[in-house]
C-alpha cells in the first residue's frame, strides 16, 4: 500500500509540472515537502550507495563513527531533481531521480550526486522499482 502511494505521489508531483522538477531545500525547517518524500523513498538507497562508494558499514545520522549524509551541496544545488521520460525525450527509466548530498566524516569527504533510475509500476510485483544509475563524487581539495 505504501510503495502505491508513493507511486501516485510520484505521478502526481510529475504531472504538475514540465519533465524536470527540481527541488532546494530551504533549511531543516523549512525544507520542501517534496524534497523530504524522495528522500524518505530514497534513504535506504542512498545509504546503501555511500556505503558501498567508501566502503564502509556504518552510514547513518548520528552516529559518531559513522559517515553522516548532508543533503544538498554548500554552492545552492538543489537537493532533489527528478526528470521524466516522454515523447522525444525517452531516458533509461520512466524517472530519473538525482540527489545531491555531501557525506561527511571528521569533515566533508566530497560532493557527491546520486543518480537513481525508478520504475513506478515493476510488472512482476505491481511495486515501484529503484535501480543507482550513476554514483559522482567530486573530492573537496583541502587547502
């Protein structure tokens, strides 16, 4: 039931506007709603991708050994952006969904942007489908 919510919020979202939606976040208090539900979608994926980039086991909030994931990039990227498929502009997947973040660990260890692939109807099980397209990082040069 949860994974058609999401789906019909996705569809939803996506119909409002043109094929791309970029959302900013506006502070921990005043983030847009949108950009706190894909990365609530999200978060198991995305963790599971800075794990496996830094190899590392423990990537959570909070936890003083762990790398902490800090949403957006400090030069006003926006956090979330989502594209859709359409005529003319066919992608790998229905949406293509990319997530700004900046992982951190006794300091920032990079920008990095997370590219996911998301199929919101999976044939074999009626669920939505998250494949990691594409992991950038781009290291922070220490001065």
């Amino acid at each position: 039931m949860k994974k058609y919510l999401c789906v019909g919020l996705i569809v939803g979202m996506l119909a409002l506007g043109n094929s791309t939606f970029t959302a900013n976040a506006k502070g921990s208090k005043g983030k847009e709603p949108s950009n706190n539900f894909m990365l609530s979608l999200l978060s198991k994926d995305i963790q599971l991708a800075v794990s496996n980039y830094y190899k590392e086991e423990n990537v959570s909030v909070g936890s003083p050994d762990s790398i902490f994931i800090k949403y957006g990039h400090d030069d006003n990227k926006g956090v979330v952006e989502i594209f859709q498929s359409e005529k003319g502009h066919e992608l790998p997947n229905s949406y293509v969904v990319k997530v700004n973040i900046t992982p951190q660990k006794k300091g920032m260890l990079g920008r990095d942007t997370i590219t996911f692939g998301i199929e919101p109807e999976n044939q074999q099980d009626k669920g939505i489908e998250i494949n990691m397209l594409d992991y950038k990082h781009i290291a922070i040069s220490k001065k």
